[in-house]
C-alpha cells in the first residue's frame, strides 16, 4: 500500500511540473509575440535584446 501511495506522489509531482514548463513556454511565445508587434524594426528588437 505504501508502495502505491508514493508512485501516486511521484506522478502527482511530474504532473505539476510539466504544467509549470507549459505555463513557461506560452509566456515565453506571449513575450516573443508582444515583442514582434511592439518592435517590428529589427534595429530596435535588437536594442532590446
């Protein structure tokens, strides 16, 4: 039974943790796209960065 209990744990832990780099990719590809409409000319993209 304890066996069960911490596999469940483990999964549950995995599971948070691949929604957080989710949740970290999309905020990434907001700011990338946000960044694109707001700088289109590439000198000031590049000042930016």
């Amino acid at each position: 039974m304890q066996k069960n209990r911490q596999k469940g744990k483990e999964t549950g832990d995995y599971t948070l943790s691949v929604t957080g780099n989710d949740v970290k990719s999309m905020t990434q590809s907001l700011v990338a796209e946000s960044v694109s409409i707001s700088a289109p000319d590439r000198s000031s993209f590049d000042i930016k960065a």
